[in-house]
C-alpha cells in the first residue's frame, strides 16, 4: 500500500534537532533504517528547529539549502528523521518537488519488505492504512479551488475523496476482523504452552542487537538472521533444554527509538510474547557505544506493552567484536532484589557460540527450574506412564517382577509435573514436592 518510487531511491537525509549539535547516534541510526529500506544515501543534512514551522516543521532558508542539495546530489527522495503532519508532508512535496517521508513511513516501508507470516502482513498494512488514512488528500490537491462553488465542479472531488475513505475503512475493518481471529488462535495457542507448565522465555532488544543470531544458536532452528534493522517481524517459538528443564523460547520484533505507535498497536498481539513471559533475556550489542541508551530505549517500548515489570536478565552480545572473554556477572551479595535483576549480566558471542552454555546456567537459574529424581513404582496398568517417561529419556536404570516395575527417574520438574497431570499420573504425582 505505500507509495513507493521506481527509481532506485536516491535519498538525502534530514536530521532535525534542537539547539546543540545534532546527535551523531540519531544520524546514523536514521541513514542505517534508509539503507535498510532500499535506499541509497545522497547527502545528509542536519536542521535546527527551535519553533517549528506549522506549515512545513522547516523554516524557508533550511528549506532552500535542502531543494538545493538535492538537486545537486540528484537526491529523488527527501526522508526527514521526524513525524510530519499529513499537511506539513504535502507543502515539503509541493515546496521541494520530490517525494518526503518521515521516519513512520520509513519504518512502515521497512516493516512491509520484512513481514513474512499472513499475520505479519496483515499487521503491517492495517498500520499502512491507518497512516494512509490522514494523507488521503495527497491525490486530490488540485480539487481543493472547486471548494469555493463552481457549479458543477464541487461534487465529483468530494465524492470520490470519500470513495476513497469509505473503501479504505471498510478495509482496515476487514483486516481488524482478520486479525482477531489470529490473535484467538495465538492465544490458543499460549494457553496450550501454558497448560504444559512450561517456563517461557521471551528475547527482547533493540533491533540489530543479534537475536535470531542468538535463538538459532539455543535451538538450532534457521530463523532468518542478517546484519540489518529489523530483519525479523514474525516472532519464532521453540522449545529449548536448558540444565534442570525444558523452556518455551520466543524471538520477537526488535525495537528502536522512537517506534511508531501505528506499529506498537498493530504489533501488540505478537509482542504479547514478549509481555507474557516469565523471563526477558533482554540482548544488547556490547559493541554499540550508545548501549546504555538503547537499554532505555527497549524498557520504554517494554512498559509501553505493559511488559514493564517482568524480569530481565541482561545479555551482552557481540563480544566477539570487543576481543573480551565470556563471563558472567553475578549480582553482589546485599543488593537490593530488584538492583540485582538489572545487574545480572551474560557476556557471549551468539555468532561464535561462545558463552552460551553460562546463558543456559543463568537462565535455569532466574527460572528456578530443578530436577526430580527419585526411585518410582509402577503397577503392571501404567505402562502409557512407563512409555511416557521413556520419550522424554527419563528413565535410568529399571527392573520389572509381578508387581510391576521398579524405575530409577530424573527428569526436569517441569516435565514430572507435566506428566503427573495426566490421568495415569498418580504415581508420579506422590513424588512431586509440595511446592
């Protein structure tokens, strides 16, 4: 649904800010999503803004300098690193005569070119739509003279602008009604990993930070991974063993400063995910020297999707690229429960595999997960448990009389109580701790 150029995307870059140099980290970010969308970088310009202009956010002589860069760097593209207002939009297109779009529409194009699932795509073009909808007038521009009331000209602008909108509503329902019957199914889903007492762990951050790099390294799954922003929008659940259990493992969507909130919202069913597990491993890229920052920026996203309070166990990626070992920074003894959380660290290289068996350690540890191990009898009729036990490799030595049989089990709690609800359960279940 977004309008795109068939030219090759030859883009100049506008950085806006207010007084003080213009943040470097910002720029960069900005120019990597551009690339990232197909773009090709032209020229870049930063821009103070002390008193935005309502017409156009840009005062006229900044403008001057822009339509002159670009024609200079045959820039066909304007992207500005700011939301705009559908009218400031229009007057930088009629002023600059070249396409403008503003960081929601960068990241909306991005997101369109990465959705791979039915549920992804539906997500992204329900968020185009609504973004869509403000900018409906864009196509109708030369109408807007016929308002005054010549005969004859009034009615077919009018018309056909709500045409237009009443089509693009009774798509945006359709896709809404679409869209919560996947999210029944999701749910359905959880509920059935809930159901099999599974912990579920959820891996947060901000994007490019190595998580599909990270989730295929801990399951062996071939989730698509590349060195770009936002390379995966379709979250991956697997089931992992970790020392002492089995965990759920989600990936999820990577964040970044200033999401569009066309794209929280459309995204809040796959980010749920993220805000029902029981533990965030939230990955960061040690190598990134604004990493402190982009902490900041994940928990805002995170309590934005009421994901604010579940805990966190943070994992420094990519230390490959800092030439230091793996270690694991255990929170010091006295710290407060909530400090130490946050200070609880994992140092790995998910490319290079290095760390990852310190990650698993710490993740049994923050889940609690323990092991029953016990001597079990069976009457002759339990042979479903006795099979049972055997397919989850639980069984390490056992002999059988005519009482039944006599094993010798250690398996994950998780799994023993997994299997003790079942219906033939009840010797397993005597086992089980009371907690």
């Amino acid at each position: 649904m977004f309008e795109r150029s068939r030219k090759g995307e030859h883009a100049l870059l506008v950085q806006p800010h207010r007084g003080g140099p213009p943040d470097e980290g910002a720029l960069e970010e900005f120019a990597e999503l551009a690339r990232s969308a197909g773009a090709s970088v032209a020229h870049v310009m930063a821009a103070r803004v002390d008193r935005p202009n309502p017409a156009t956010l840009l005062g006229s002589g900044k403008l001057d300098e822009i339509k002159a860069a670009a024609d200079a760097s045959g820039a066909d593209l304007v992207l500005v690193n700011h939301p705009l207002s559908p009218g400031q939009e229009r007057n930088l297109e009629k002023f600059l005569e070249r396409r403008v779009v503003d960081r929601t529409g960068l990241i909306l194009d991005i997101f369109a070119q990465r959705a791979r699932s039915h549920e992804g795509k539906l997500q992204v073009e329900l968020a185009q739509l609504k973004h869509m909808a403000t900018r409906l007038v864009r196509g109708w521009s030369h109408l807007d003279s016929q308002r005054g009331g010549a005969i004859g000209l009034r009615g077919p602008g009018e018309t056909q602008l709500e045409t237009d909108r009443r089509l693009l509503q009774k798509r945006v329902e359709q896709l809404q009604a679409r869209l919560a019957k996947v999210d029944v199914q999701r749910t359905q889903m959880r509920r059935a990993r809930v159901r099999s007492e599974l912990p579920r762990v959820a891996l947060v951050g901000y994007t490019n930070a190595g998580k599909s790099t990270l989730f295929n390294a801990l399951t062996g799954a071939d989730a698509y991974a590349a060195d770009q922003l936002f390379a995966t929008l379709d979250p991956t659940v697997r089931r992992i063993t970790l020392p002492g259990g089995h965990v759920v493992l989600a990936d999820t969507v990577g964040f970044v400063r200033d999401l569009p909130h066309e794209l929280v919202a459309a995204f809040r069913s796959t980010l749920s995910e993220a805000r029902e597990a029981d533990l965030l491993v939230h990955l960061i890229d040690a190598s990134d020297p604004l990493r402190d920052e982009r902490i900041a920026q994940v928990d805002e996203v995170l309590a934005e999707i009421g994901a604010g309070d579940i805990p966190q166990l943070l994992v420094y990626n990519k230390i490959d690229r800092l030439g230091v070992p793996a270690r694991h920074d255990q929170p010091h003894a006295g710290d407060h429960a909530d400090e130490a959380a946050v200070r609880e660290r994992v140092w790995i290289s998910a490319r290079d595999r290095e760390g990852l068996d310190l990650l698993r350690e710490a993740l049994a540890r923050r889940l609690g997960l323990r092991r029953l191990q016990a001597e079990l009898r069976l009457p002759p009729d339990a042979g479903r448990l006795r099979a049972r036990l055997h397919e989850v490799d639980a069984i390490r030595a056992e002999a059988h009389d005519e009482h039944g049989w006599t094993l010798d089990i250690d398996l994950p709690l998780t799994d023993a109580r997994r299997l003790a609800a079942q219906g033939d359960g009840a010797p397993l279940r005597a086992l089980l701790p009371a907690d």
